[in-house]
C-alpha cells in the first residue's frame, strides 16, 4: 500500500482524460444487435439517427474504436466541474474499526448534484452541432433531467423533459432547478402525448414509471420537427462518455501506486456502474488484473438478481427498438421506492453482457432502510450527504469492510458516489421518522412483468 495518501486524490487540469474508452472493442464476444422491432431485423445506423442524433447513433453502433475523442467544446465544458476527486474514507474505516482501505469516486460537485453531466454536455454539445433545436428526455429521480437543463441551458437547445410523477412529487426543488435552466418538466404519465393518456386510463393511479416517461419522451420527440430523443442511461454510447469516470478514477489511483481489490457501483440503467468499471474490465480482459466487481441494485427493483436476460422494450409503450439486456418486463412498474434513479426494468446491454459473461462478478439486492443506515452513517462519519441512488454502493462497501474487519485482511475497496441527497430529504425524513417501508416484489409480481416481453 502506498504511505500518504492524501483525503483526496485529483488530477491536474493537464492530466483530464482527452478520449472516451469504448469497452466495446476490447470485448471478445460482442452484445446482442439492436433490434428494429418492426423487421425483426438488426437496426441500422441510419434507422437510429431517425431517433438520436447522427453522431450518437455512430457511437453506439461503434465496436472498433477503443478510444473516441473528446470535442474540444466538450472538453472546456467538463473543466467548469472535473476533476472530480478520489476521495479515501478514512474517517468512515475508523467508525467501522476496518483494516480494509476505502476509496471512493465522488461525482457530485457540479449543480446536477451527480455524473449525468458527464453524457448531458456531449450528447447536447453534438445535437447543437447537427443543427437540432429541440429535445425530449424523461428523468426519473431527476438527476438526469437536471444535468440535461443545465447542459441545454449552456449551448441554447429547447428541453422538455417527462418527470416520473412520483419523484417529481417526492422532489419539487428538482423540478424548480430543471426550470431554472430552461427546461420544460412534465409529471409522467401525462395527458400531453397519446401513450401518456392511455396509460393513465389504464392505470388512473399510477406513480409512473422511467419506462412511461420513456414512452412520452420518445413520442415528442418523433412528432416535434427537429427533435431528437436523448437518454441518460442504459445505451452504449452513455457508458462511453460515462468512461471518463473509471478513467479518472484509476489514473488519480496511480498516482499512488494503489489498486483496487473491489469495484462497487450502484445499478439502475447501469450509465454509472458502467462508466466507473469498464477500464478495470479491460485489465480483466487483458489478463492484467481480476478486481472483484459488484453491483448493487434496489430489492424493489432486482432487474439483475431476479430478472431475465433477454430482448426487450426500454420503455412501457413498446415504441423503442429491443435491447438484450436483463430485465423485469417493460411492463413491471416498481414500487415507489426512494431510489427513483435505480426504479428501472432494464440494465445496460453492456454491462448486462459483462455480468452474463462473469467479468462483472456479482449483483446484489439491499431493501431500502437498509440504504438508508449506510447513507447515515456515511453522512456521520464523511460529511456528505448521498443520494439514494449511491447509497447502494455505500451499503455494500460497508459490508465489504466488516468483512475485511472479521478477517482481517487489507483490501482496498473503490466505489462509486455517484450524486448528491440534497434533493432527497423527504426519503431521509420517512427513515428518520420510521415510515420508511421495504418492499421486494414477489415471484407472481415478477411474473407479470415477464408476461410483457416481447417474442424475438
């Protein structure tokens, strides 16, 4: 182990990544193709610039390049907020009583409160550059949806984005920041679009879902005229950009010649997750190193641990092209747990490939109070206040380290802090308070989602 380390370890502005890592052409078996739901057949290039624009349909379709270029615009963009630092838990290993070394990636310093801004900045930055002047995302906790108005609001581009109804009443000041910005927010599901209403006459009461408010975004986006849709997880060219995270995280980590034995992220799309390990993944790839890497993810919504893997819809009204990925149905609607980021049916065709493949080792489920006591003790012992989302992690890493306390052994831990909690205080009070409630969907809950997927 390397001596003085210091609290946080950061790059110089010099030492920023210039290029994205496309695990991709590293991989030695690739993800199953898109699929246009219409043909049956394998989607092209083309057929995807209809939905997202040119150059982000380019990049998702990209299996060659283990390195894509950062813009230049882009670049000076992420210097307002990056580096963000590696930061060594060290107050949190004394509370613990652990010999484990706890690192963590924090991505929460810039007003978005978390790492969407890292995929916001290029996906607005090329649809500035293609001449588009609309665009239309759903946000489910509204961390997305917030860096997208601020990185909309930066290069002059119109939003509208489809807030599940849920968080948008769980987290008003979200909303008030996104409009702030410029950004137009509709609670999902809405009356606005056609797929919108017949979801509301076919559940009057419902909190929505990330897979409704996908749905409408998607529907705006092909009936507006220069519109394109954008997405802030799940799909490929969402984890390129999000690379820049694990490639801080490693470069800053050898600095001191430290390297991780255990990689935790949480998973929901898998933007974060995947971003934070995939240059650790090349190491397994190429037989450099074998880090031990888990995800974590909501027992409400166990689309990894429980799901199956397979072709489906990203979105409640079948209106995307189908994705091979583990999931719970297009159908399945989570309970409206707290973790409004994690409450998707999907997971990232990439790292869904990874976890089928075993380099990503292992998944784990944790109930939400459960998240809520790493969270404060977290907040106690590091002085910052996480979001739900990235609690996940924080639960695991905990455990990881009582482990290493019991046995004694030295591992060195990396998670990923992925945002911020200051938008999250109701979720806090409801566990403060004890109205806090767990629910894990039963076996007949599951099988209901199931019945949605599609026959490929």
């Amino acid at each position: 182990m390397a001596k003085s380390v210091p609290y946080k370890i950061y790059l110089t502005e010099n030492e920023l990544p210039r290029r994205w890592y496309n695990i991709r052409a590293d991989m030695k078996e690739q993800p199953d193709p898109i699929i246009n739901p219409g043909t049956g057949k394998p989607l092209t290039q083309e057929e995807l610039s209809g939905l997202f624009c040119t150059e982000l349909a380019a990049q998702e379709m990209n299996h060659t390049d283990a390195f894509i270029d950062i813009p230049k615009e882009v670049q000076a963009f992420y210097k307002m907020f990056r580096p963000s630092p590696v930061v060594r838990a060290y107050c949190l290993e004394k509370a613990l009583g652990t010999p484990a070394h706890i690192y963590y990636k924090f991505e929460g310093s810039n007003t978005s409160g978390s790492h969407k801004l890292n995929s916001a900045a290029a996906q607005v930055y090329y649809a500035k550059k293609q001449g588009i002047t609309h665009l239309a995302t759903e946000t489910g906790a509204g961390q997305w949806g917030t860096a997208l108005s601020m990185a909309c609001g930066f290069f002059d581009v119109d939003l509208k984005v489809y807030m599940v109804k849920v968080s948008a009443e769980q987290k008003p000041y979200r909303k008030a920041v996104m409009e702030t910005f410029g950004a137009n927010v509709i609670p999902s599901p809405s009356d606005t679009t056609e797929v919108g209403r017949k979801i509301l006459q076919a559940n009057p009461g419902t909190g929505g879902s990330l897979g409704c408010a996908i749905s409408e975004a998607i529907e705006t986006a092909m009936t507006t005229e220069n519109c394109r849709y954008v997405l802030g997880s799940v799909l490929d060219h969402v984890v390129l950009h999000q690379s820049v995270i694990g490639l801080e995280a490693k470069a800053a980590l050898e600095k001191y010649d430290i390297y991780p034995d255990i990689i935790i992220g949480c998973a929901g799309g898998g933007s974060n997750l995947g971003g934070l390990i995939v240059p650790f993944v090349r190491d397994k790839l190429t037989g450099k190193a074998n880090p031990h890497i888990i995800a974590v993810e909501p027992a409400s919504c166990p689309t990894m641990t429980r799901g199956r893997y397979a072709y489906d819809f990203g979105d409640l009204g079948g209106t995307t092209p189908l994705l091979k990925m583990y999931t719970l149905g297009a159908g399945f609607i989570p309970a409206a747990n707290h973790a409004g980021g994690l409450r998707y049916h999907g997971m990232s065709p990439i790292v869904s490939k990874l976890y089928h493949d075993g380099l990503l080792d292992e998944a784990r489920a944790v109930e939400q109070t459960k998240v809520f006591d790493a969270a404060t003790l977290f907040a106690k012992h590091e002085g910052t206040l996480i979001a739900p989302e990235s609690a996940h992690a924080v639960r695991v890493a905990i455990d990881e380290a009582i482990k290493c306390r019991e046995t004694g052994e030295a591992k060195t831990i990396l998670f990923g802090l992925s945002g911020t909690g200051y938008f999250d205080m109701a979720a806090y009070m409801d566990y403060r308070s004890g109205e806090m409630v767990d629910f894990v969907p039963s076996d007949e809950d599951l099988e209901r989602g199931f019945a949605s997927l599609p026959t490929v």
